[in-house]
C-alpha cells in the first residue's frame, strides 16, 4: 500500500517551481488554512486533466467547518505571473495569500514564484473583477523566469555589439499574447527548435513565428532569417508596452540562398522630428459630444504605427497623403464615452487594433505624456447603416 503524501509548503513551490508561461493550471485556495499547510495547491493542467489528483490533496488538508474555499482555473502570463479565476476569488483571498507568501518567504523562497498573482472573480462567462495586491507582493522578491518577456529583456540588455542569440517572434506566442523568446546562440539549433515547439503547446491553435539569429549592430538590434516575415513590425510594435529598450528600434533580414530577399526596419523610439503636439492637443481637450476624426495604420512610411487626429475632417486628408501608409489602415471617428474611455468608431474591418495601438502608445507616451489618456482605449466596428458589427477591447495591451 502505497500511502499519499500530504500537501505541504515544500510541494507547492516544487509544482511552482515546474509551470511553464502560457500553462493552464488548476488551484485551489483556503485562505483561512491552518499553518503549517499551505493556502493554495497548484496543479497544472497537463498532468492533472481530470483534477483527481488536486481533490485528493484538498482532502489532506484540515479545513474548519464554514471556512472560506474555493476552486478554479488559471494560467501563467507572459510575465511568469499567475491569473488564477474563480466565482469564489475576492480582493481579500488574494490580500491573505500575499500577506502568507511574505511570511513564508525566507524559509520557502521558492513562493517568489507567486509575486505579482492576481486574482479574476468569474460569473458565468465573463470576468466580473480582477483583484491585484500590486503593494503587497512588492515585498516578495522579483525573479526573472525563463520563458518570460524579462528573461528575453535581460538577454537583450547584456548583449553585446556583434554578439548573437537565436529569436522566435510571434505576435501571438504564450497567453495569446505577442512574445519575442530568446536563447544563446551556444545551444544547439536543434535545442531551440524543441524549445519553440514548446512554446507552441502553450500557444493558441495555429500560431506561427519567425525564427532566425538576433545580434546587436552598432547599438541596433537586428533580426535575419529566412522565414517569411509579414507582420513582424506589427509584433515589434505590441511588444512596446514592455519597455525594453533595445526593441525600440529593430532591423529585419529575409535571406533565402544566400541572397537579401527583404529589408525592413521598425522605429519605435520618438525622436525630436516626430511631432504629436497636434495629436496631444486634441486628446487634452476632448470632452464628451465632441466629435474628432482619426486615421490609424500600424505601418506608416517609417515602418512603425501612426494616429492621426482631427477636429475638421478634410485637415485629415493632406495628413494622410503625408504619412504614406505601407500596410492597412482605418479611419473615422473618435468620441469619449459616458464610462470614460475613448472609442474609435469605423466602418473599416482592422485586425488587432488595440495592440498596435498600445504599443504606439507606449513607444512615445514619455515624450509626449497626454497620450495616457489613450489608456484603455476600445473600438467599435459599424456596417454602413450604423448597426455595431463588433466590439474590441484588450485590457491587457494596456498594461
């Protein structure tokens, strides 16, 4: 007879310590739980399909009668954080669980894994509440994952003019969320290839990459493969509200047979020739009722996303001749909503909007600080007799 092993500290940071982004987890959370048994239990979905084996370890752990309990499913973000959803999760359970981290932290540091956790009360379909304890889990360590937008972020900082790691770029990689991985150019190129078909597990049904060799140049990053790259600029530009430097501006080389079969650039930096005073006026002052007419691409002449704005819809016309489009675009009318936010109101179908918005946002909001009054942005898609055809809104591109 082979007898269960009961829960415990030490087994919550193992099952922390193997989840990988983008893996899909099942919890459980007793935040009244007695020490010296742990508040949550972690299983991740692929070794536990049935939850079986997270009941079972539920049963070991001694719950007073009327105690505070509840289950649910989760999933790890891009950044190595939790996003555990539930109909029982409250601001409350998420305060006692980063209050019992910081209290079992010196003899436990791997809980640092559950810094920056946040907590999504579910009802029904949708997400009711999303509680953070952004304060309080600033006391738990921060650790750099592997896997994670920070490790590619510390890859790139440490590298030096010339020196050269393998890339895999997508615009929906793990969480469904653009992802640029990173690794040494001294693992095999079979290794990485492993590594991407990882990735891809924990990726959205039919996501695709580009893969190649990344190398600093004269302070500029630089991309080479031999893949197709359409959209790549669109991912760069996502890819800004993480604010890495070295993806501020970035190079793309197709070579195929030893030949440059494409040559492109993003700029995602502002420099002093990039004018918004004219676009900041308008968002300063935009109240309710007001009516304002846009134009958006996320592949201007420079290669990186443009917002045009403005009062008088024929002052658009010579704005838009001077951008020059190089990809899609859309146009029509901006308003403040009741609630606050801004929406974009079109006729034109764009896909990802909200992420190529964000990031331009994001590539130019410290030189021009009024652009945070985009924060939060949302569109709304009509056909030609005015009938909503779709609404689009992306919290997380925000943050």
């Amino acid at each position: 007879m082979v007898l269960a092993v009961s829960p415990s500290i030490k087994s919550l940071e193992q099952s922390l310590a193997e989840l990988q982004v983008g893996q899909r987890v099942w919890f459980w959370c007793g935040p009244q739980t007695a020490a010296p048994h742990p508040l949550l239990l972690i299983h991740a979905l692929s070794h536990d399909p049935e939850m079986s084996q997270l009941r079972a370890d539920i049963l070991q752990i001694p719950r007073a009668e009327g105690s505070t309990e509840f289950l649910g499913l989760g999933s790890v973000d891009t950044s190595g954080a939790l996003q555990l959803g539930s109909a029982g999760a409250t601001a409350n359970a998420l305060e006692a669980l980063a209050l019992w981290t910081a209290e079992n932290i010196a003899a436990h540091p791997g809980l640092a894994r559950l810094r920056n956790t946040r907590m999504l009360r579910i009802d029904g379909n949708r997400v009711a509440a999303v509680h953070r304890a952004d304060e309080l889990w600033s006391a738990i360590p921060s650790l750099v994952l592997p896997g994670t937008m920070a490790w590619s972020a510390r890859i790139l900082a440490g590298l030096a003019d010339n020196e050269e790691v393998w890339f895999w770029l997508s615009d929906s990689g793990p969480d469904g969320k653009p992802f640029l991985s990173l690794e040494s150019r001294e693992q095999p190129a079979a290794d990485f290839a492993q590594s991407i078909g990882a990735i891809l597990l924990r990726s959205p049904s039919g996501t695709t990459g580009i893969k190649g060799v990344a190398r600093m140049v004269a302070g500029r990053l630089m991309l080479t493969t031999g893949d197709e790259i359409a959209g790549w600029q669109d991912a760069i530009a996502a890819l800004q509200s993480h604010r890495i430097p070295q993806l501020a501006e970035v190079g793309m080389l197709r070579i195929v047979d030893g030949r440059i079969q494409a040559a492109e650039a993003y700029g995602g930096t502002p420099s002093a020739d990039v004018d918004l005073s004219g676009q900041s006026a308008i968002l300063k002052r935009i109240s309710e009722g007001d009516r304002v007419w846009f134009w958006f691409t996320g592949k201007g002449s420079a290669g990186s996303p443009v917002l045009l704005l403005a009062t008088v819809r024929s002052d658009l016309k010579p704005l838009i001749r001077a951008a020059k489009a190089a990809g899609p675009a859309c146009k029509g009318q901006l308003r403040l909503s009741k609630k606050g936010w801004l929406e974009f109101q079109t006729r034109d179908e764009y896909d990802r909007f909200i992420q190529q918005l964000a990031g331009w946002v994001a590539a130019n909001r410290s030189s021009w600080p009024v652009l945070k009054r985009l924060l939060g942005a949302r569109m709304t898609r009509r056909d030609s007799d005015g009938n909503i055809i779709g609404r689009f809104k992306d919290d997380r591109a925000w943050k």
